[in-house]
C-alpha cells in the first residue's frame, strides 16, 4: 500500500521519491477506448445519429433521384424537386473542393457547357430573353448531384448495408404503389395530354397506364437479376418475372423494358464461362441482325413507306417522326446551328418551341440523340456521350471482379442509361447518372476502407461464409491490389 501510494503525484506536483519536485506526472492513457468505456448516453447518442442520418438519406433520395421531377400535378413535391439543385448546391461546392471523385473533370465540363455556353446561344438562335434563356438550364442542373450527393454521403457516413435496404425498399415501394394506382385510379383522373398529366396517361394504342418513376424499381429489377447469377436461387429468377410483368401491363414504355431486358441478358451473359460468353454473344449479334431485318420486313420499311410501323407503334411513332423532321428543318443547312445547337425554351418562356414551330406535338426528350444535336449541338452531344461513355468504363473495371449484387445493379443502371438514350434524352433526367454514380463512388470507398475480416478454419466452413462481397486487400503488385473473390457459396456452405 505504501509503495502504490507513493507513486501517485500529490497535491504539490511532486512524483515518487528520488524524483525532482518540478517532474510532471506521468499520465497513462488505454491504448484504445473499451466497450466498457462508453455510458449508455453515449451509446445511444451514437444510435440516435445513425438513425438520423438514415432518415436524412431516406428522405432526399428521391429528390436526387428526380422522382418528382416532371409530375406537375403534385405541385409541392414538384417544386421543390426543381428547387432541389440550388437548395443542394453548398454540398455541390463542398465535395469539389474537399472531395477527390472520379470522372469529376467530365461532369465539370458538361455543366459548364449547359450552363454557361446553351444559353447564350438560345438568346442568338431562338431570341430567348436572358431570365428565359437561364430558365432553360434548370433541366441540367442535376448534373450537380453527383457532387452534392456525394458530399452527403461522406457526411452523413450511412452504412452501406442501410443505403442498399433503403433503396431496394424504394424499389420495391415503386412496384407496389404502381398496383394500387392502377386498380384504385378512376379513369377520370387519366388524362391523353401528357402536359396536364404524368404520371395517369392514357391512349388508344396502350389504353390506361402508369407513367412510374422507375429509377429505383429498375435498380431493384437489375439487384433479383444480379443475384440470380451469383447465388443461382431460382427465388430472385421468379422475382424478376414478377418485376416485369406491372412494366408490361401498367408502366407500358416499350423503350424502358426493352432497355431492361437489354441489361438483364447482358449481366447474365458476362456470368458466363469466356469461351460460353463468346458463343453466346455471336449468337445474340446474328439473332439480333436477323430480328431487326425480319421487323423492318412486317412493318414495310424497305418498301419505302412507314405505313406498317405507324401502325403498329401509333401516335408514338408519328409524334417522334413529326418532331424530328422539325428538329432537322430547322438545323436545316446551318453549320453553326449543328455546331452548337439552337438551345431551347421551357413552357413559362415568352416564346416557346411550339410557338417557333407552329406545332404543339414537338418534344425534344423524344428524340434520343437527335433532341441533344438540336439542342447543344454536336460538340455539346460529344461532351455528353464522352460523360455518359467514361461513367461506364469506370463502373465496368470497378465492378468486374465484385461479387456484390447491389453494387452491380448500379452499375447495370448506368449501362441502361446508355441504352435508353437511343429514345430518351440523357439530359431528361441527368440527376440519375450522378445519383449511381456517387452511389457506386461511395461504396467502393467504404469497402476499401472497411479492415479485412481474418480467415479462419472455422468461418471458411460456416453458413455464414455465403458472402456477394469481394476483399480488396491484398499485396500491391505493379501499383494494382491483388482481388480476392469469393463468387456465391463456399465450398463447405450448405
């Protein structure tokens, strides 16, 4: 007792005997926090955080996402969807100072070109006034999201087993409230003019549907296809029959499932063994060249005429075919017009396009590629396909070795994207790109982050070794990590 009293520095500073009275006292610190440390204040301060940020996330996913985007007749959601990229835009200004994201330097460009050159050139082109001719670049700006998203990632730190369950539940939310629209919605509230109506529309060649936002359903679609090819459970095959079927017979955009499918047989064809991939591939070119000549066959287009496909595909068809002959008329032989573009007008501008043209059928988001020519031009188009084309390259080798199904739908998003745009304009809703694209960031970053789980005899037989995660860790060979991937069940998993 008296040697452990005398080692303890009294009131006047003083150590242990033999110490000079002006030594300090040696404080001895844990060399970590215990879990005993923490009160239970502490712990559920940390709880109570952690739920927040979850809440916060769950909350303004669907803004970035645009999911509100275009339904005007919600006009609460609606406006504050179009608000939501200034409101976002200190995290934007945040996360390109302090955050080091990839493909950065593409999305700067693009904005930079939308928001500062397009307009310009709509004031010369279209005799836009300077407030309309800014009016114009609220569609781009949710290119930003990218950024601020990213920003709020890195902020709010959710966990990423949490982002996956909040956007599968809204992918599943999608599904579901599409149902019970489509049995509860009286055919009053239809409407056959898509500028009074979005999200109820209806017309004589599809009947009633359900114009859903389908960016998180599509997610949860391209997850069950995923999982599927990783885990071989016939479960998540039948979930993605089921997802498909309210497509086909509610939401009724022959472009969007078509571009499904598209991604779908293409994740479960680079499942495949290389040499079966190959095989598989040549088959799918040749059936498709064969298809595409025996459709263009039945709806007479080497006669010449369009008849047969006008009518088969309806006013859908005659309405792009009408929009693009004015697109071209009116880029008509004016290199500076395909240079730049003409830019374009919102239905709140002084003069609008369908005041220009006389004709209330013309809709530049139906063109594809053909609306971003007319309205930025062919350098501003291959600004775009550079942007678009990078986004999936850097996705492709992030993702290519990782067994994550979630992570993989993500990127399947952005290959969608690409498909799509063959019929709607990538600048439709460009938040989309920079949603899955922070997303993607964000994981990867917390998985290289995440300590590498010690392997034992014991977990390598467990049931718990079923894992779609992939390490990262490893010896650095050539400035590369070497990847270890662990693909479906181990070997002693039951």
């Amino acid at each position: 007792m008296a040697g452990g009293a005398a080692d303890i520095p009294g009131p006047g500073g003083t150590g242990a005997p033999g110490k000079s009275p002006a030594a300090r006292p040696r404080v001895v610190m844990p060399l970590r926090r215990d879990v005993a440390a923490f009160s239970p204040g502490d712990a559920r301060l940390d709880h109570d955080a952690a739920l927040l940020a979850k809440f916060v996330l769950a909350g303004t996913l669907p803004l970035f996402a645009q999911v509100f985007y275009y339904l005007n007749e919600y006009p609460p959601p609606y406006l504050l969807s179009k608000a939501w990229p200034f409101l976002t835009l200190p995290l934007a200004f945040y996360a390109v100072a302090r955050l080091k994201l990839p493909v950065s330097g593409a999305f700067l460009t693009v904005l930079a070109y939308a928001l500062g050159f397009t307009p310009m050139v709509s004031m010369i082109q279209l005799g836009n006034g300077f407030l309309d001719a800014l009016t114009t670049t609220i569609k781009a700006w949710p290119f930003t999201y990218y950024f601020s998203l990213s920003a709020l990632l890195a902020l709010l730190a959710v966990n990423p087993s949490s982002i996956r369950k909040i956007v599968l539940a809204f992918g599943a939310g999608t599904f579901v409230l599409m149902v019970l629209i489509y049995l509860a919605a009286p055919t009053s509230w239809y409407s056959n003019n898509p500028a009074d109506s979005k999200l109820l529309l209806f017309d004589l060649e599809r009947g009633y549907r359900v114009y859903m936002p389908m960016f998180f359903g599509m997610i949860l679609v391209f997850f069950l296809a995923r999982s599927f090819i990783l885990r071989r459970n016939v479960l998540f095959a039948l979930g993605v029959a089921v997802s498909f079927l309210p497509m086909l017979f509610i939401f009724k955009q022959r472009a969007a499932i078509g571009a499904a499918v598209v991604v779908v047989a293409f994740g479960m064809t680079m499942s495949l063994p290389p040499m079966l991939r190959r095989l598989v591939i040549g088959a799918a070119l040749v059936g498709a060249a064969a298809g595409t000549g025996l459709l263009a066959y039945k709806l007479g287009l080497f006669s010449g005429s369009l008849d047969g496909a006008t009518n088969a595909l309806g006013a859908s068809l005659s309405v792009r075919q009408n929009s693009s002959a004015l697109a071209f008329g009116f880029l008509g032989d004016d290199p500076m017009r395909w240079t730049f573009g003409v830019g374009a007008t919102t239905r709140f501008s002084t003069t609008t396009l369908n005041d220009i043209f006389g004709n209330g059928q013309f809709f530049i988001a139906d063109l594809g590629w053909i609306g971003v020519i007319f309205e930025y031009g062919v350098i501003g188009a291959a600004l775009l396909a550079v942007l678009y084309g990078w986004c999936f390259v850097y996705v492709f080798r992030l993702t290519r070795d990782l067994t994550d199904a979630f992570t993989l739908a993500l990127a399947d998003y952005v290959l969608y994207l690409i498909v799509s745009s063959a019929v709607y304009s990538v600048v439709f809703t460009p938040g989309e790109l920079g949603v899955v694209m922070a997303l993607i960031v964000y994981l990867d970053r917390q998985r290289r982050a995440a300590p590498a789980a010690p392997v034992t005899v014991l977990s390598r037989f467990s049931r718990s070794a079923e894992t779609h995660l992939v390490s990262r860790e490893g010896p650095r060979v050539g400035g590369r990590g070497a990847r270890h991937v662990t693909l479906g069940r181990s070997p002693g998993a039951r």
